[in-house]
C-alpha cells in the first residue's frame, strides 16, 4: 500500500498555511511551526477554503464548502 500526503491547515497566530505530512501532525513533529492544526482534509480544496476563511469551523464544512464554489 502506497501511503499518501495528508493534506492539513497550521495555525500559527492569524496565519493559515496549507501543507502536506505523511504523518499525523503532533507537537513534536510541527509545535515549533505551528500553535494548532486542522484536518486531515480530503482535498486541497477543502484545505484552501479553511485558510481563507477563518469562520468556517469543521473540515466537513469546509470540504462542502469549496465544493459549492
């Protein structure tokens, strides 16, 4: 089995940054970058709406979100 890049959203402050991780995202592996992350999303897409729009809460929301657009 092939293992894939997980898409996430790190927030750091008021910045958002899309980026991939082969694994779960931890605090020893992105903490010094990052003060929290979000998802695993299932598209970049999804990933991109929830870091240009800081209101939207959930990765579902997000996902359903950027497929209206």
């Amino acid at each position: 089995m092939i293992s894939r890049k997980r898409v996430y959203v790190g927030v750091n402050g008021n910045k958002r940054e899309v980026f991939r991780s082969l694994s779960e995202p931890t605090q020893a592996s992105h903490g010094d970058k990052y003060m929290a992350v979000i998802g695993p999303f299932i598209t970049v897409r999804g990933a991109e709406y929830m870091q240009s729009h800081p209101f939207c809460e959930t990765v579902h929301n997000a996902e359903m979100e950027a497929r209206r657009i």
